[in-house]
C-alpha cells in the first residue's frame, strides 16, 4: 500500500472557499481507477501552524500513485488548486 498525504494553505481561508477545495479534491474518488481511498479535511483549529486542508490518497503501488499524477481528472485538480492554493506540503510512503 502507498500512501500521499498533501497538506495545503490556501490563499483565501474563507468557508467558501475552503468547501470548494474540498469538493473539488472529493470529487476525484471514483473518477482514478488507481485511486483506492481518498479522504480530505479541512483543519478545525486554524492555529499559526496549521494547514487548511489534508488530503490523504491511498493506492496499491508507487506505480498506481504515478499514474494518478498524470491523469486527467488529477490534472485538472491541479489546475483549480494552483489558483487557490498559498503552498504545500507532502509525505508520500510504503505501508
């Protein structure tokens, strides 16, 4: 099992704004036949060092999360979130 985790700031930390980005990142579950399990957050807390959303996506393999990267519903993910989005962060790893 390969696990990504992506946290991201956004630019604009409205509610709006932040239920969007989660739409938009949800709606890849089932769209990826690679993708096995994806879940997003939006942080609760809203300290100096959080991050307002948490994206976790699962696959079977480093190859599987490869594909993903360049399909066309990720790409278009990337898209809206290089329009939105202030930084990220990102831990990938073997379970």
């Amino acid at each position: 099992m390969f696990t990504h985790i992506v946290f991201f700031k956004l630019k604009e930390r409205t509610p709006e704004v932040v239920a969007k980005t989660k739409e938009v990142l949800l709606n890849m579950e089932g769209k990826i036949p690679q993708l096995k399990y994806i879940e997003v957050g939006a942080d609760v807390l809203h300290t100096e060092r959080s991050y307002d959303i948490a994206l976790v996506t699962r696959f079977d393999s480093l190859d599987d999360m490869n594909a993903y990267q360049v399909h066309p519903v990720h790409q278009e993910v990337i898209a809206y979130m290089s329009t939105v989005r202030e930084s990220s962060v990102a831990v990938d790893y073997e379970a």
